[in-house]
C-alpha cells in the first residue's frame, strides 16, 4: 500500500501541469500572435474591425463543434496575445453544451448567480484551461476558453 502512496505522489510531483505558455485549445496557445494561430490551426479566418470583449479584440473566427453542436469559434487578443476563445451557443442548444460540460468536466468548480445572468466556471488543470459559461433565461449561452492563470477578463 505505501508503494502505491509513492507512485501517486511521485506521478504528481513528475507530471507538471501546462504552463500558461503552453495551454491552450486544439492548437491554439495562450498568447500567440493572430499569425501564429492561423498557421497552427486549420480553417482560422481573419477578422478585421473585430469586436472588443474583456479588454480583448476578436481577430479570427473559425467553424468549430462542441459536443455536437455547430458553432464558430471566435479568437480574441491583447497585446499579450491570444487571451479567450469565445463560442456564441445558440440558446435552444446550450442544454446540449453545457451537459458535454459536465460530462467531460465534471460539476463546475464555481457557480456564480447574478440578477440576471448565471455564470458557470469549470477549472481543468490538465490543460491549463478555464471554461467560462455566461447564461441567461434572455437567450444568452456564452462560453469562453482561456488561461487558467488569467483572472483578467471580468469572468470571476
């Protein structure tokens, strides 16, 4: 039985979790350029004149599937590079979505109920990532991917 403690502990100590540097989702890391996301990952168009979310502006946009459900994904940047990748869910399939959620994610880590907007947070130290949820009975279904380190975006 101590062995076992050894090898549980020794796979922890050995198995560092992504660094913000190298999180990030399906190719994408946190903080590359635009440029750097276009050529690691496929099918990642340009935007120009993108709006501004969270002190991040949208600069690419890419046709994407979460559990399913057809979406697109959109890139957003600070200077310090790509922060949050945001999919827009179409209200009538956000059960869908958040239920693939739960599903691959677990019960959410923080589940935070405001006058009318419900935010859902899911932490997944293994990749790095924060998933946020913004949803409210008056067609929101928001979710946004970003650096488990960056508590910057007005999500918390």
């Amino acid at each position: 039985m101590q062995f076992l403690w050894v090898a549980v502990a020794a796979t922890i100590t050995f198995s560092p979790l992504p660094s913000p540097a190298t999180a990030g989702w399906q190719g994408a890391v946190w903080g590359m350029t635009p440029e750097q996301v276009s050529a690691a990952v496929p099918g990642v168009r340009a935007v120009h004149r993108g709006e501004t979310l969270s002190n991040a502006r949208k600069q690419g946009v890419r046709d994407s599937e979460l559990y399913g459900v057809a979406l697109q994904a959109s890139y957003f940047y600070s200077p310090e590079g790509l922060t949050f990748i945001r999919f827009n869910v179409p209200f009538r399939r956000c059960e869908t979505v958040v239920g693939g959620l739960v599903a691959e994610h677990g019960h959410p880590s923080k589940v935070s109920e405001q006058a009318i907007l419900r935010v859902i947070v899911w932490d997944d130290p293994e990749s790095g990532n924060r998933l946020s949820l913004i949803h409210s009975a008056s067609g929101i279904c928001d979710l946004r991917i970003r650096s488990i380190h960056d508590t910057d975006n007005g999500l918390d």
